[in-house]
C-alpha cells in the first residue's frame, strides 16, 4: 500500500491525471453500467410477468373447459393451439394437473405422459410456486397457475419458459456498455494524457530554467516559449526573465563594487607600496653617493653595495607581491606556499604605522587544488580588516593549513571585536545579496570569494575582545561564473 | 333401391336453416335442404364443404344448409329429432338406430362402399401385436364411431375385455385427424382411427401421419352412409339428394368434391352393408363394453 502511494506521488502530473480521468471515468461507467442493467433487468422481469400473465390468462380460460370435463384431448387441443398463438413467451412446455397432481395433458406428452406424476424438482416449484420462479443460470423461468372454479380447484396450469433470448438481450447490452465505456475510457485517457501534457509543458520549461540557475546558468525563457505560452504562463514566464535579469545585475553590480573595492585597496597599498619603497630610497641614495665618493675602498664598497642590495630585495618583494595579486589572472592557478608568504610585504605598511606583530603561521606543504587568487584576495581582505581593527602594539595570527582536503586560513587579532555591520556585510556577500553601503565592503568581498570557492567564512568574536575570521574551502572545487553575470558585467563595463 | 318421396315440412327446413354454417345462404321455407355433416372426415376443409354445398343446391335444384357439429351424438340427435333431412352419419349410430333410420346412398371408397378400422401406435414403437397395446393411453374417435371406437371394443370383448380394463387411459378426440394427433405427439400410446381417413391424410399431411403407423387393420365394414329418418325415405328432397349422390361422378362440380374426398362415387346399398358393424354393436352390448 505504501509502496503503492509512494508510486503514486513519484508519478508525473501528464500521467497521474490521465490515470485519474480514466479510473474516474472506469467508475463512473461502472456504476451507470451497473443502473442500466439492474434497471434492464427489472423491466425484463417485469415484461416477462406480464407477459407470463398474459400467456396463463390464455391457457387457464383455454384448458378450463377440458379441466371441468378432465377432457385429455380437448386439454391438448388448447396447449397445442395456445403454444402456436403465443409467439412472445416462449413455452417450453405446458403441463394441465389434476388437483391430484397427475398430468391431464401436456404441450410435451412424451415428456410429460397423461396420468404421470410431475419429476419431484418440478412438483416442488408447483407447490410452493406461484406466479414467476426464474433461473438466470438454466435461462429458464417456471410460472404456475392455480385454476378454480367456484370454491374448487379442479387444477393446475404449470409452464417453462425459456428466457435465453431475454438473458441474450441483457447480455448483448452489458457487452455494449463494456466496449463503448473502454473506448470511452481509452479515449479520455489519450485526451486527459495529451491535455495535461499540453498544460503543463510550459510548467517543465520553468523548472528546467530553474534548474539551470540552480547550478548557476541561468537562462532568460527564449521569445519563441512566451510566444507560444498560454497569457498565466507568459506572465510567470516574464516575471521569470524579470527575476533573472535582475540577478544577473545585482551580481554584475556586486562584481563592479568587489572591482571598486579592489581599486580602492589598491590605491591603498600602492600608496602603503610607495612609503615602502620610499623608506629605503633615502637611505640606497646615500649609499650611490657613498660609492660614488668612496667606491675605491673596498670595505666602503662591499658594505655600501650589501646596503644597496638590501635595499633593492626589499622594494622588489613589495613590487612582486603586488604584481603576482594584481595582474590579470589568465585563470585559476593552485595554491603554492609562496602565494601566500608574500601577504606580509603587502600588509607591512599597516603593520608597520600600528607596529604591529604578526604571528604567521603558514603551515602549507605542497601546491594544493584551490583557486590562488581568490585565496590571497580573501587572505589579504580579513588581513587588512585586522589591521584596521587592531590597536597599536597589537599582535595579529595568521594560520593557514589544510587537513583531510580543506584548506583552513584563520586570522585572530586583538581589536575591540566585530561590529554588527561587520556581520551582515559577510551574510549578504555569503546570500549573494547586494554590497553593503559604507563598511564593511572588505568583508562582503571575501564572502562572495568564498561562496565560489564553495567555502565558508565564519565569524567569531572573542570573549572580551578580539575577533578570529575563518575560511574553509574543499580542495579540487570551484564554482564558474555564469554567463549571465558575465554578460550583465559586460553590459555595465561596455 | 325404390324410393319414395314426400314434401319437407316447411318448418324443420327453417329450424335446420338456423344451425347452418354462416357461408351457407339462408333459403326459402319451401325449398331449404339441411344436411347434416359429422367429422367422419376432413372437417377442416372448407372448400370442400363449399364445393359439396354448391354442388348438392346444384343438383337438387334447391338451397341446401350445411350442418355441422362436434360430436356424432348430435348430428345423429339432430337427424332422429327431425332437425336434419338427411346427415352423412357413421356406421355405428346407423345401426343402433336402425329402426328410425333409412340408407339414402352410401360411398364408394376403391370402388367398394367398404372400408377399415385401424389401430394406429406411434411409427417408431416396436409393436406387432394389439394385445400388446394393454396399459395404453387409447385414444378413440368418438363413443358413437364404428371404426374410432366400436371396432376396438368389440375386439377387446371378443376377449372379454373392455377399454377401461385394458388401457389405462382412454379419451375421445372427436375426430379421426385428432387421434392421428395425438398418437403423433404422444399423448396417446395408440388410438382407434377411420382407415379411409388415415389413408387421405397420409397422402395429404404425410408429414403428421407418418409419425404413426398402422398396427392393426379391422375386416372390411360398411362406409359411413348418408342416412334419413326412414318415414321421410320416400320424399321429392330425399329422392334428389339421392340422385344427386349417385350421379356426382357425371358433374364437374361433383366430380371435383369427389375427387377432394378421395372417393369414387355413391351408390345406393342394402342395409345389409351394415351386418358386420350391427354383429359388433351385439357384442358389445352383450359384453356390456
């Protein structure tokens, strides 16, 4: 039964409702059919007695004659005609009884020889018979006819009847409904099958184009399907578009303001990366001069160019750091040690103001199967934001490690904590929801980041103070960029 | 045969006139014949019974009613009352009454005024022998035929026996056709029937009589004659109804009534003709069958 109603509710609507239509319509012939030959068979019966009564009427006032004078051969004369003149009740045999039982005459003689007694089955329907005793099974009917004259019985009239043709007639009918009700109901089937299929076709074209922007390609339902679409699926067919559409563009417009913001942190550290190339400017000018003036000595010269070469490693680590990050990524490069063993030179001018301590932890090994740019763009986000939140002296951790194929990257300072604002920036970038105004906007970016890594950036607060924000993301997976996105992206930078 | 004639009172002809068969038209006081017919043969055969009544009118140049009952008793009731100038009647009623009753003309049947009695039993019995018809349903003509009843009592007192003793059903059908019936259909085991009839029918309805079979024929007996009462023996009507009989056989009309009763004429008899029948009707009577 349960297997039974689970298949039922796995059954597609095209099926199920044909399914429906034709049980219905099984039922509903079913009962009819059913009206039909009971009422048949009432009529029928109630045709047959009349007629039954009719045909006795007959003999009984024929054979009374014959009865009164126990006149064998007057009694079979008027069975004999009578059988002829009844064309519509089909007497198998009529039996005259004595009021003793013995036969006076019969239609049938040799069946029923004059002065014989009647077989006990038959003397028993006389007995307890009276009017119409039928047999549907045998197609037979018995009727009997108790004939009196004054207060006697001077005898019986006793017939079978043979009701086949009627039982035929009902038959034939029965047979009638039972092909016309299939045809019937095969024809409704076909119907309800290829109306329900029609109905809801524009139904499937949703759920496909659901679907496809379930995995992340969503498509816009083409003008041939809202053409053709009945005016209630056109509607939900161009709100559909309409919903898509301005997802696309809340996507494009979060990808803008993450380009905005990447920009903005850009101008930042390339402001952070002059001071930082700056700094030693001075001091690898004074060190050209030094050999400038004193290059002949030896000493002057080694120690100047070690200086000089000190000086040069360093702007160099801040230009690659910020070349690697910011270049155009020809696409997804895995993640190496080094990518992130850079992260410190780019933050090194906020640390560096707030004097900061940076405990880094990088505990990776080997190049693993993650996106490196979006790693570091998260890395870099959650870095800054605990710079910007640490007091000064602070000390920042920095963890990255992976384990059983997940990449963990965990960043804990000693600020004041996260703000509400803080929060529901990381929400709304997680939810695929718009940028937040104002604050918050470094936040929402790693979250996005994070959804297409399909990982996950958790934010705790410290028990008193301090915040630790955490990435996880599964190794080896990543989710693509629709093109919709792309497109609406293309539409709002072309 | 000498015949007298004498003048119909007026009023039996109109009693008579009043029991005619409805196609019969209704003549003169004067000049109206009835003529009493009783189911001796083909009863049903309106044709001939129109053929026969034209041809009588014909011949006897006056109208003649045609009066037929049911039973032999009362035609013969009819005749002995006066009602009927003449009837064709049975063997049997001719001689118990033969002091009131003269022989007007009697049938030439195979050129004898003679014919049989037959005991008929179904064709597919296997039976050679009457007395093995004991225990029997019978079925008889009529208690007033010769051959559909009193021939098989005789024989049966000839051997001091009686039809109540042993069959153990016999009933009367009233006609010769309807024991060849009910022998057919098996309501009766076996019946006493007119030989002369049975052989008609045989050629007539081959298809009802040859579901029977003849088990015994009697000696030959004396034809169903047409009879009067025997004062009006010698009256004008009874004279041409005699000629009339005897010369069918020179009339187109007669010849054709003739040849649809299967008879080769009439011819005027001895009462003679009857001995056997009246030794029978003595046997009985002294059995008491």
């Amino acid at each position: 039964m349960n297997r039974l109603h689970r298949m039922y509710r796995a059954m597609p609507l095209a099926l199920k409702v044909p399914m429906l239509v034709a049980v219905l319509t099984v039922v509903v012939a079913t009962v009819i059919s059913q009206v039909v030959l009971s009422r048949l068979a009432q009529e029928q019966e109630a045709s047959l007695r009349s007629l039954a009564t009719a045909f006795m009427d007959g003999v009984s006032t024929a054979v009374t004659p014959g009865l009164l004078r126990q006149d064998v051969w007057e009694t079979f004369d008027s069975l004999d005609r009578a059988r002829r003149q009844y064309g519509a009740v089909k007497a198998l045999y009529v039996v005259v009884l004595q009021p003793n039982g013995q036969v006076l005459a019969a239609s049938e003689p040799e069946q029923f020889p004059v002065t014989s007694n009647l077989p006990e089955d038959l003397a028993n329907l006389v007995t307890d018979g009276q009017g119409l005793t039928l047999d549907e099974g045998k197609g037979r009917a018995w009727t009997v006819r108790q004939i009196d004259q004054e207060t006697f019985r001077i005898g019986t009239v006793f017939a079978e009847l043979d009701i086949s043709e009627i039982l035929a007639v009902r038959n034939e009918v029965l047979w009638t409904l039972i092909l016309v009700n299939a045809g019937l109901t095969a024809i409704f089937s076909f119907a309800g099958y290829g109306l329900v299929r029609r109905m809801v076709a524009p139904l499937s074209v949703i759920q496909q184009h659901l679907i496809a922007a379930g995995s992340g390609r969503p498509e816009l339902i083409s003008d041939h399907e809202l053409r053709r679409a009945a005016p209630e699926y056109g509607e939900l067919y161009q709100r559909f578009n309409a919903m898509i559409r301005g997802q696309a563009e809340r996507e494009a417009l979060a990808a803008e303001l993450a380009n905005q913001e990447k920009l903005a942190m850009l101008g930042r550290l390339a402001s952070g990366m002059a001071h930082e190339v700056n700094n030693p400017l001075g001091g690898l000018m004074n060190a050209v001069d030094t050999l400038d003036i004193h290059g002949d000595k030896e000493s002057v010269r080694r120690r100047t160019v070690d200086l000089l070469r000190r000086g040069l490693a360093g702007i160099q680590n801040v230009v690659r750091a910020a070349l690697v990050t910011y270049k155009a990524a020809p696409g997804p490069k895995r993640l190496t040690r080094d990518d992130l063993e850079d992260l410190p030179f780019l933050i090194q001018h906020e640390t560096g103001a707030k004097q900061l301590v940076l405990d880094w932890q990088n505990e990776l090994s080997q190049d693993i199967e993650v996106d490196a740019s979006a790693v570091r763009q998260i890395a870099l986000n959650i870095l800054l934001n605990a710079c910007a939140a640490s007091p000064e002296h602070g000390t920042i951790l920095f963890r990255a490690t992976v384990k059983d194929s997940v990449l963990s990257i965990s960043v804990t300072d000693d600020g004041p904590g996260l703000p509400e604002t803080a929060r529901a920036a990381a929400a709304a970038g997680a939810a695929g929801a718009g940028a937040p105004v104002g604050r918050g906007l470094g936040l929402w970016t790693a979250s996005r980041l994070a959804v297409r890594l399909n990982g996950k950036m958790t934010l705790q607060s410290g028990p008193s103070q301090g915040a630790t924000i955490v990435l996880v993301a599964p190794l080896g997976e990543e989710r693509e960029e629709t093109n919709v996105i792309a497109a609406a992206r293309a539409d709002r930078t072309g | 045969m000498d015949m007298k004639r004498r003048k119909l009172l007026g009023g039996v002809a109109g009693l008579a006139a009043s029991q005619a068969l409805p196609f019969v038209g209704r003549a003169s006081a004067q000049t109206s014949f009835s003529f009493g017919l009783t189911p001796v043969f083909l009863d049903s055969d309106i044709e001939l019974l129109n053929e026969l009544q034209g041809y009588l009118s014909q011949a006897m140049k006056r109208s003649v009613s045609l009066v037929k009952r049911r039973t032999y008793q009362e035609i013969t009731a009819l005749l002995l009352s006066g009602e009927l100038d003449a009837a064709w009647i049975c063997g049997f009623p001719f001689v118990q009454h033969a002091d009131k009753l003269a022989l007007v003309a009697v049938p030439l049947y195979r050129g004898k005024p003679l014919y049989q009695s037959y005991i008929i039993v179904p064709s597919a019995r296997q039976i050679t022998e009457w007395d093995q018809l004991q225990g029997d349903i019978h079925a008889f003509s009529d208690p007033d035929s010769n051959s559909g009843y009193l021939v098989t009592a005789a024989l049966l007192a000839e051997h001091d026996l009686t039809p109540a003793k042993f069959f153990a059903k016999t009933f009367f059908t009233y006609g010769h056709r309807n024991v060849i019936r009910a022998v057919a259909s098996g309501l009766a085991q076996s019946g006493s029937v007119d030989g002369y009839v049975w052989d008609v029918m045989n050629a007539r309805e081959p298809a009802l009589v040859s579901q029977t079979k003849v088990l015994r024929r009697s000696e030959l007996l004396g034809f169903p004659p047409i009879a009067c009462l025997r004062g009006n023996l010698d009256t004008e009507e009874i004279g041409q109804l005699a000629d009339a009989l005897v010369s069918i056989s020179k009339n187109e009309q007669g010849r054709k009534v003739l040849a649809m009763l299967q008879l080769d004429g009439f011819a005027v008899e001895p009462e003679s003709t009857f001995a056997g029948i009246a030794a029978k009707y003595s046997l009985i009577q002294l059995k008491g069958g």
